[in-house]
C-alpha cells in the first residue's frame, strides 16, 4: 500500500517553557496521529507529513493540499471569532471552502472552530469561559469508518 500522506497545517508555535514541557507544536500531533495510524494499520501502512507552518504564511496552495489524503488544523492561540483575522486564517478558510478541494480537512479545537466559520458557522466566545469534557461522535462515511477502524470515535474539549 502506498503511504497515507497528510498535510499538518500549523497554527501555533510553542515558545518557552510548553516546547520544552510539550516540544513543538507539530511533533505532538504528529506522534499522537502515528501511534493512532500504527493502532489502526499495523505495519501495512505507513503515515506520512508535510508540515506547513500556516501561523508564519506557509499556507499551501490548493495543488498542495490536494496532492495529500487528508489534512488536520491544529490548535492556536489565535481566536477563530475574532474580528480583524490574520491573512493566513482567510488563506485556510478559502482552503476549507474551495469546491476543488479533494482531501478531507479535520480540525482540533482552534482548526475546527475555523472550518466551522470558513462553512458559515457562527463560532463566538463561550459566555462561561472554557468548556472541558468528552463526547462520542459517530462516523457516518463509509470510506473515513474503514481509515479509521472504528464507527465512533471520542472527542476530547479542553
């Protein structure tokens, strides 16, 4: 089998104390997605990255991400309903939106508050503040389920 290549769309980098803590940004998605990929594939199937580091303008062009099998927005510090965006939000937002886009696009917190609003979601700040918790989601394509191993999967807010 050839090897599933995703694009890792950056959208914050760790400073200080959280890289030495955490490292970077992208080398914790990268092994948590591996060891998810491994869990699912064994060895029939290698993961592999290309790294774009869209909080520093290294957004992809649309020939780019599409030479991939799926994309993940990372997490930021950046607010995705914030007023006065950064060019490289709008960049990932015509991305997400673009009928010529052929590669699944996932989201983690910041990422999919993104899409969301790239789709014509309203993505506000929470009243309360931060909400933490975990919940089920169903898969319902047929092509993600068999990627995936697994009809449901657990979502983790924090």
């Amino acid at each position: 089998l050839k090897p599933f290549r995703m694009a890792l769309l950056v959208a914050n980098q760790r400073t200080g104390s959280a890289v030495t803590r955490w490292g970077p940004t992208e080398q914790m998605f990268e092994d948590a997605l591996q060891a998810a990929f491994a869990a699912v594939h064994g060895t029939t199937r290698q993961l592999q990255f290309t790294l774009y580091q869209c909080w520093n303008g290294q957004v992809p062009t649309l020939e780019e991400l599409n030479s991939h099998d799926a994309a993940l927005i990372t997490g930021s510090k950046y607010s995705a309903y914030e007023d006065g965006q950064y060019d490289w939000m709008r960049e990932l937002e015509a991305l997400v939106t673009d009928p010529k886009r052929r590669v699944w696009i996932f989201g983690v917190c910041f990422g999919h508050q993104l899409a969301l609003r790239a789709l014509g979601a309203t993505v506000e700040k929470h009243p309360s503040g931060r909400e933490m918790g975990a919940a089920s989601v169903d898969i319902i394509d047929g092509e993600m389920q068999e990627l995936l191993g697994r009809t449901t999967i657990s979502v983790i807010e924090n």
